[in-house]
C-alpha cells in the first residue's frame, strides 16, 4: 500500500536484542502485530527508544526486515537512520528503502561542532538518496545542537521533506516554525507533555516510546485531537505526563523494556552498557502504566 499522508500515532518501538547481541524475531514480530491491533498509525524502529546509538549494522537493518515483513503493508514504517557522515547515512536510507519503509527518520550523531549548512547537507543527502518521505528529526537534548528555523525553511523546500519530528519541547518555538513553514513541515510531537499543543497547531501526530508502551491511551487522545475535543484531550495528556515523568527519572530504553516485560513482551535488557532497572524501579513503572491506563479506561 502507498501511503500518502502520515497522522497519528507512530511508536518507537523497541529493539528486543538478547544477551549474544542477536535480534529477538518472534518478540518484536508479536510487538508489531499487538501494536497494529491497537490501532496504531504507523511504526517507527531504531527510534531514540530503539537504542540505535547501540546496535551494529547488521543488527540495525535485521530490525527494518522484520518490522517491514511482519507490518506487510498495514501501516507505513519509518525507520530511523543514524549516522555521523552524509556517506554512512545515504547508505543506511538506501539499503532501508530497498528493504521496503515507507519513509526514513534522519537523526545526526555529533562528535565535532557543525554548522547549519552542514546539517542541512546531511539531511538534505538522505532525502537525495531515496524516493521516500523523510522526517527531519531534532532532539537538542541528546543530540547536543539545535537545528535552525531558517534551516528547516530551507529543508521543507526539498520535495520528500515534508516531516519534522521536535523533541524540543520548547512551544514558544514550535509556534514560530509553524508560522514559517506554513504546511510545509508537518510536525510530529515527542515528549507527553505537548502532542495536544501540537494537535491544536495542525501538526501530524505523534512519535515517541511512551505509544509502545500505551498504544491505546495514545489513540484514544489522538482521536480527541482529531475531534478538536481540546478539554478531553487536555485532561487525558496531564494523566498520561506520568510516563514521561518516570523516563526521564530513569534510562528511557530501560523504562519502556521493563514496562513490555511486564505487558508480556520478553523484549530483554537494554543493551550493554546501559543497564537494566533495578527491582523497585520496575515495579514503580508497571505502577504508572497501570494507572494510566485504568484512568483512561474509568473516566
């Protein structure tokens, strides 16, 4: 299927990768298909919540296989490219193109400080590279720079650039970007705090891990924004703020995983050197999904 126009819900799905580093299969062919039973839009691998900081290759592109075979159409995949050279990032679009996403999330990995013009070229590089949609991704916080408005004009301009997904947090400059790019960039939410704000604003949908772990709460206020339900909506994302709450106390890989092993998802640890959470940890975030998702069921 062609998928035309991307909404709604996209989950960072994780990557179950056992303790010899080889891919699950089985699990995260099961995710996909409990997530696609949940109502999801779209699915999203080697997100920041798939720890593609910390897998190989061959462990990467494995991923893109399975979620495109086991998605088969149903909804678009977007998978994830990280890289620190235009080079090693036209190759991972290509090969992922060819393997069948339906579009590519570019993320840039810095070591030395760039420029602007440089991160234009990156990701300009990858949208040259295929025939897909690609979504500009910018997360100041882990990524250490931000990416300009002036650049992100300059990047809707190209003709598969339509996506941007902000993981800024920061309103105020999400409202000045829409006001730029018009409809040229539609924009996916991250952070539980602000997918509402960016409903009200036009934006597309939202991108993140906490819809891995809450794929039908995350529907449910999606839906609400689709209605223009701005009070429901409002209410609801306060309720759901609480699993962002707990990532951000802890390691966010580590959050969603437990929370899966608890759901019934033998996803594994988070991959070395990042460890897994401790005993009360876990507890403490299968105690906030369980709530979230009782006060979202009761109301």
């Amino acid at each position: 299927m062609v998928f035309t126009q991307w909404k709604g819900i996209f989950p960072y799905l994780v990557s179950p990768v056992d303790e010899y580093g080889k891919v699950k299969e089985q699990v995260l062919r099961n995710l996909v298909e409990h997530l696609i039973g949940c109502g999801v839009h779209g699915l999203t691998p080697l997100g920041s919540t798939g720890e593609f900081f910390y897998l190989d290759w061959e462990q990467r592109r494995e991923i893109v296989r399975i979620v495109v075979e086991a998605a088969a159409g149903r909804v678009p995949v977007v998978a994830g490219v990280a890289a620190s050279t235009n080079r090693d990032a036209v190759f991972q679009a290509a090969e992922f193109e060819r393997l069948g996403v339906d579009g590519i999330l570019g993320i840039l990995n810095v070591y030395f400080p760039l420029n602007q013009d440089g991160i234009y070229d990156y990701f300009a590089s990858i949208a040259d590279a295929v025939s897909c949609q690609v979504v500009v991704y910018n997360n100041p916080k882990f990524t250490g720079f931000e990416i300009e408005i002036p650049t992100l004009k300059r990047l809707s301009q190209i003709s598969n650039i339509n996506y941007y997904k902000d993981a800024s947090g920061n309103t105020g400059r999400l409202l000045q970007l829409s006001n730029v790019v018009g409809n040229d960039l539609k924009i996916f939410s991250a952070s539980a705090h602000v997918p509402v704000f960016v409903m009200m604003l036009g934006g597309a949908g939202w991108m993140a891990g906490p819809a891995c772990l809450l794929p039908r709460e995350s529907v449910m206020l999606y839906e609400l924004c689709e209605k223009k339900h701005w009070d429901e909506a409002f209410r609801l994302q306060k309720i759901m703020w609480e699993v962002n709450r707990v990532f951000q106390k802890y390691n966010l890989a580590a959050c969603v995983k437990a929370g899966l092993q608890f759901q019934g998802f033998s996803v594994g640890n988070p991959i070395p050197p990042n460890q897994p959470l401790a005993t009360d940890a876990q507890k403490e975030v299968a105690q906030v999904i369980g709530r979230i998702q009782k006060e979202f069921h009761t109301s």
